[in-house]
C-alpha cells in the first residue's frame, strides 16, 4: 500500500473500497486532504453550534450543562 493511500486509510478511519487502489497518487493524496479538511471544518462547525446553544442558556446553568454534556 503506498504512503497516499495509507494516508487515506487513516483519514476515513478504515479500509477504502477496493477501487480507490487503481486511481492515480495524485487523486488518491487529494481525497485525503478533502476529508481532512472537512472533517476539521465539521468540527469547527460543531463548536460553534455547540458555543450558540450554550449562549441560549442562562450564564448560571452553562458550567453545569458543560460538565453534563462533556462528563
């Protein structure tokens, strides 16, 4: 298995399908970086939802929600 498709491997967090072993380095190494960024920029989009609802609540209640939500 070559390093692009290795890299793909660990980005989607299991084997690709057997197909992605005939496409060229180049679109395998650019399909990575694509579901590494949106992954990251999922993540960015989950934070700031999650700082939204938080801002919804009452300032006393956010410590507890923080801490039922990431206990």
């Amino acid at each position: 298995m070559d390093d692009q498709l290795r890299s793909l491997t660990a980005e989607l967090g299991g084997t690709p399908p057997p197909a992605f072993a005939t496409l060229p380095p180049e679109a395998v190494a650019l399909l990575a970086a694509r579901v590494r960024a949106a992954r990251s920029r999922q993540s960015e989009l989950l934070d700031q939802a999650f700082d939204q609802t938080l801002s919804a609540m009452p300032l006393p209640l956010r410590g507890v929600v923080k801490k039922v939500l990431f206990s």
